[in-house]
C-alpha cells in the first residue's frame, strides 16, 4: 500500500514524502480504524483525509465549519483534478441541485459540507445511498463545547456512527486541550 501511496501523493499534491505521522495516520484509517490526529497548523492535516479519498472506492464525507476553507480546499484539489465538491450557504439552488445530483451519481470523491446541513433530516437518507467510506471531521475541537467557536451540530455527529457504523472517522484539530481530546 506504501508504494501507491507515495505515488498518489506524488501525482496529485506534488510531495515526494510525507510529513511528520501522516503516513500513519492514513494507513490506519486505510485499515479502517478511527483516527484522531492532533497535528500543528500546517502540519499536513487536510492531505490525511485527502490522500485514502483517492486510494479506496467510495464518498469521503469532510465535515468543515467554514465556507471559505471549504472553497479553497475544493478549488485546489480541482486544480489537481479530484473530484471534490461542497455543499453550503454560498450555492445558489440550482448550484446545489447539480452538486446533489452529481453526489447521488457517485461522481465526486470527496464533499465538504457544513456540520448544519449534515445533521438535516434528509441527509441520512443521502448519506445510506451515496457509499460513504469515509467521514472527516475537521477543526474537531468544535466537538467540545470548549472554545469561542462552539457549534451544536458538531456534537450531534455521534449520530453519524448510528446510521453508517462500518465507516471510519477522522478527526483532525490543530488545537485541543486533554479534557477535548477525550
């Protein structure tokens, strides 16, 4: 698996190698495990997700909680020619309508969408159609009430383990304190 990993993350991102624990974080969630990866800004943390989006079948599902990090994450694995894509606030509703249908088409790898939209009651009847594989849970720390930037949905993800028990989650946060790691 190391050897088409390497070449993945040659060909799309560019980097003959990777960075410090990356390797192992997405080998485990490869393998199918939980990860719960705690990496300094710009320590690599998107390409944790991003990488095993490629390498195995199926919707990898990032949980983001900005519509600008959303867009640029999106417009540079465009740019690398993933098929990436976002659902959230900024779309108009044909904008979405296409995104949706192209989601129940199976033809993106990876959507960012807000934890707000995620936890509509409609999104589980699209979450079971769409083959997850994956779930990425970005700025995780927003899971803890801890922090100015608390959102309730984020703690409503635990939902997502109900419906879809088999996929692996990843979260992935620069900054948490013990009691959030827990």
């Amino acid at each position: 698996m190391t050897d088409s990993l390497l070449i993945s993350l040659n060909t799309t991102f560019g980097y003959d190698r990777f960075r410090p624990l990356q390797r192992e974080i997405i080998e485990a969630h490869l393998d199918g495990r939980d990860v719960f990866a705690l990496l300094p800004t710009g320590g690599g943390k998107s390409l944790c997700f991003q990488l095993p989006a490629l390498v195995r079948p199926g919707l990898t599902v990032v949980v983001s909680p900005l519509i600008a990090l959303m867009k640029d994450q999106v417009d540079q694995l465009q740019a690398s020619g993933v098929a990436a894509t976002f659902l959230n606030s900024s779309l108009t509703s044909a904008e979405a309508r296409t995104r949706m249908a192209g989601l129940h088409r199976g033809e993106w790898r990876l959507v960012y969408v807000a934890p707000e939209r995620l936890m509509l009651d409609n999104w589980q009847e699209n979450l079971r159609s769409w083959n997850v594989a994956a779930f990425a849970i970005d700025e995780a720390h927003c899971v803890s009430e801890w922090g100015h930037d608390f959102r309730p949905e984020y703690r409503q993800l635990a939902k997502l383990r109900d419906l879809l028990p088999d996929v692996p989650f990843m979260a992935l946060t620069a900054t948490a304190t013990e009691r959030v790691r827990k």
